[in-house]
C-alpha cells in the first residue's frame, strides 16, 4: 500500500529486488500499465527448497512477440509463449501457473528482468550485466536462495534458443529451448 525498497517484502509474499529509477516502467500483458517494482518468487514457490528445471520449450518454433528483453517485457513474453507453446511443463507455464500471496500475476522475467534480478543476488550495484559478465569477482550473496546455474529467461531468441543467465558467474547467454534451465517467477507492481 505504499512506498517498497529492495529488500522488503512485496505483496506476493517475495522479495523485491528492483525499484525503477524513473519512477514507473511500462508493464502488464500490453505494456498499458505502469509499475515501479519487480518481486521475486521465494525459493520454495515450487514446494520445494531449490527452484525446478525445465525447458523453455517448443523448440524449433518461433514464438510471435516473445522477444522484448527490457525491464517491463516478461509479462507480454509470457502471455506471449503461454498462448503458443502447447507443451506441458515449459518454464514459462510454471511461472504464469503461480498463485503465491493472492497473487496469480507472475511471469517469467524478461533477459534485463532477470540480469537485475542476478545483480540483486550477487549484490551488484556497479556493473551493467550482472557480475561483469564473471569478470568481477563477485559471487551469490545468500539472498534469494539461487541455485548456481542457468536461469530462463522469457525472451526468445530464434526458433531454436531463447536467453538465459548463468547465477553461478552471472553471464548472459542463451541456451536450446528444449534443454532445461532453472526457473524462478518474478511480477511487477
């Protein structure tokens, strides 16, 4: 209800880890909404203690409108992999599938949703990609409880790869859609 800082805890019950530094970003499933803060689901928003692996999924497709990578992009990617991917179990289903706080408007983050999320985890505040891309001597800082792999993105790349970042050194890459990657849902108020 009101003013949140990174650190404090979100109305789905995560983190929030990112405060837009010009007061508002466009969000929502077209981008006609406007938010100021991105939470983080707990680990155990699968139930478990470690986040689940999962594919992107439908590889070798292209998926219309699945490639905004900007803060504000992951919701639309989403909707947009949801509405065309008919697979069961993809990364982006578990994410948009999370009801967590009463909240049912997770997403899987955008690539630069999820760099600010692994700058947040490594404790960066200095560096554009998270870590340096792994040349700056960073590492996980406890927050979060992140496994030290790939994580999805919600952002495709072409019909066969979609991005991914690694939170073990914090580079960005990509990766097959149909090799499995962690998966952690964030939302934006």
């Amino acid at each position: 209800g009101g003013l949140c800082a990174v650190g404090d805890t979100g109305p789905g019950g995560g983190i929030v880890f990112y405060v837009h530094a010009n007061g508002t970003f466009a969000c929502g499933e077209t981008l006609n909404q406007n938010c100021t803060y991105l939470e983080v689901a707990p680990n155990t928003w699968n139930g478990g203690s470690a986040d689940p692996l999962a594919p992107w999924g439908c590889d070798q497709t292209p998926i219309a409108g699945a490639d905004g990578t900007a803060i504000g992009a992951g919701r639309q990617n989403t909707t947009d992999i949801v509405n065309g991917c008919a697979t069961s179990g993809i990364a982006a289903l578990l994410a948009n599938d999370l009801t967590l706080g009463g909240q049912s408007d997770w997403f899987l983050p955008s690539k630069d949703e999820l760099n600010a999320l692994c700058k947040w985890a490594f404790g960066d505040t200095v560096n554009a990609i998270c870590n340096n891309g792994g040349s700056g001597g960073l590492s996980l800082t406890g927050v979060g409880g992140f496994s030290i792999d790939l994580y999805w993105s919600s952002s495709e790349l072409s019909g066969d790869d979609a991005l991914d970042q690694n939170f073990y050194i914090g580079s960005q890459a990509y990766n097959s859609k149909d090799l499995t990657d962690s998966v952690r849902p964030v939302r934006a108020f």
